[in-house]
C-alpha cells in the first residue's frame, strides 16, 4: 500500500506541473528541486537516524526511500513556489494552507506506513513545515537575485 501511495503522489504532482501554468524557469526548477531534496535528505538523516524519531518505511537505508525522497518533495515543492503570492498578506494565507497540507499529508503518509513514528510529537510537524516554508521561500527569492554574492 505504501508504494501505490508515494507513486500515486508524485504522479499527480507530475501531471499537475505538467498541466497547469508553470512560472518558474528551468533554473528555478532545478535549484528548488536540488534544494528541497538536500533539505529533506538533511532533516530525515537528522531527525529520523540520528535521533531516531522516525522511520521511513522500515529502519536504515533503502533504494525505494532514497527515490522517493529525491523526488516527491521536490515537486511539492516546485508546486509551493509556481504558485506562491508575492503580496505578503496573501503569502500568510498561503503559508497557513500549506503547512496544514503538509502536516496533513504526513499524516496520511504515517497512515499507509512511509512515516513510522518512533519518538516524534505530531506538534513539531507544523513547526518544522512553518520554518521548512520560510526558509524555501527565502532561498527562492535568495537564488533568484542577480546581485547575490558579489
């Protein structure tokens, strides 16, 4: 159940970019995608073996795991910043509905067995997406400046 779960999500995620209206470059595309996937890639090895509050299907490392994380995130991600609002008051609505989704979607992935909870609390999980949203956001904007760096 958990491999028709993740492959049904990111095949939504895929029609949906391939569908809708997509405002992001390609460099957009590719630096959101290398940076969600090395935030999720960091934040699990972190959170989930390190301090080992979680597993991701079963304990230690696995293939199907490893390209699920190098891709699912990614296209929610893209998804998050084609169709962010740059008006800072429609943003916190935006933000509020996304991180609901995301804790949300967690759950629902704890539910067909990706997520397995060992000693995480599911209050950390809006803070971890409000800060996880932020910080996407910034470094959207961040990498997106000409003027950075020199």
């Amino acid at each position: 159940m958990v491999y028709i779960f993740t492959i049904s999500s990111l095949v939504i995620n895929i029609l949906i970019i391939l569908l809708v209206p997509i405002k992001l470059t390609r460099q957009d595309i590719y630096i959101t995608w290398m940076f969600v996937t090395l935030n999720v890639l960091a934040a699990d090895l972190f959170f989930g073996d390190v301090f080992d509050l979680y597993d991701l299907i079963d304990p230690g490392p696995q293939t199907y795991d490893l390209f699920v994380q190098m891709t699912l995130p990614a296209t929610f991600g893209i998804l998050y910043l084609n169709f962010m609002p740059k008006n800072k008051k429609s943003f916190i609505y935006y933000l509020l509905f996304w991180v609901i989704f995301s804790s949300l979607y967690e759950l629902l992935s704890s539910y067909f067995g990706y997520v397995v909870y060992k000693g995480w609390k599911l209050w950390w999980t809006p803070i971890y997406f409000l800060i996880t949203c932020l910080i996407t956001r910034w470094h959207f904007y961040f990498a997106r400046n000409k003027n950075t760096g020199h």
